[in-house]
C-alpha cells in the first residue's frame, strides 16, 4: 500500500508534497504528481502538506477518483523505480487517462 494523488492535483503542481517527503518519492510529471510506491516510506508528511488535498491512502482513495490508482501504476511502468525524483526532474510523461483529462485547476 501506498500514497496516491488523485483529480485536484492535475495542473496544478503545488510541489508542497514534494518539499515535505523525506524520502524523494514524488515525481513530476506533465500535468501531476506522483507517488513512488516502492520508494514511499508511508510515512504520511505529504498528506497534511497538500493545499489541494489530493493526496490519499491507497485505501482511502474515493471512489470517483479510483482511476488516479491505475495512473499512478501506469506513470511508474514506464519510469521504474530511479531512486529518488530529484536524479529524474520533471518528465513530460502522464498516463493515457492523465493526458486526456480537461484542462483543470483553472478558476475562471
């Protein structure tokens, strides 16, 4: 079990999360964030962090936003397990579901 970061992250990138983790296990994709399961300590620092709230236990995770699961899955298929998001930077990558979201994050 892992962190997942779900719908309010898309576009909008706080990084807070990132800051927070000891442990350098959130990557940055094009649109969103992501959590490393296999890096992830669970130690929870970047939940409390999000100004969004986005980020949720595995289990927690609502069940609108169960696909964020499967993309979070998808973005580390591709990127593995580097060791740590600061050798890596931001990527351009998102899943196939991230990418054909709208445009979100924006109020008009």
């Amino acid at each position: 079990m892992t962190y997942i970061i779900a719908e309010p992250c898309v576009d909008v990138l706080d990084r807070a999360c990132v800051e927070e983790c000891p442990v350098d296990c959130i990557y940055e994709g094009g649109r969103m964030l992501y959590i490393q399961p296999d890096e992830c300590v669970d130690c929870g620092a970047c939940e409390p962090v999000c100004p969004v709230e986005a980020i949720f236990y595995e289990d927690d995770v609502p069940d609108d936003w169960e696909p964020y699961v499967s993309a979070n899955v998808d973005f580390f298929d591709k990127l593995g397990s580097p060791g740590g998001a600061s050798k890596v930077g931001k990527t351009e990558y998102d899943p196939p579901f991230i990418k054909g979201l709208p445009p979100m994050g924006e109020e008009d």
